[in-house]
C-alpha cells in the first residue's frame, strides 16, 4: 500500500485503535532488535513490559 492509503485509513481511525496500532509497530520493532542481538532478552523484556504499560496494552 502507498503512502496516501496508508494515510486515508489511519486518519479514519480512533484514537484507541492509533494507540494500538503504534503499540504493535513499536513491539515490532523490538522484536527485530532481538531478533538481530542488537538488545538481551533482558531488555526485551524490559522494554516490552514498560511499552504494554505506558500504551496500556494490559488491561
């Protein structure tokens, strides 16, 4: 999908599900981080608890 229906879908969404949709670009990102070593398992783990917390993700 180009870049303009990337951007007519997202700007029919709601505010939560713009939060989701972050959360879930942002877990993807953490992934590749340790799927390449560039962070521990620590870190992941970490990060990936504070990111489901703050974008509250877990409730």
């Amino acid at each position: 999908m180009d870049r303009e229906g990337e951007q007519a879908i997202w700007n029919f969404l709601s505010y939560d599900e713009k939060n989701h949709q972050l959360y879930l670009r942002q877990k993807e990102l953490l992934d590749t981080f340790l799927r390449t070593g560039a962070i521990s398992k620590e870190q992941y783990e970490k990060s990936l608890h504070d990111l489901t917390e703050k974008m509250g993700e877990g409730e």
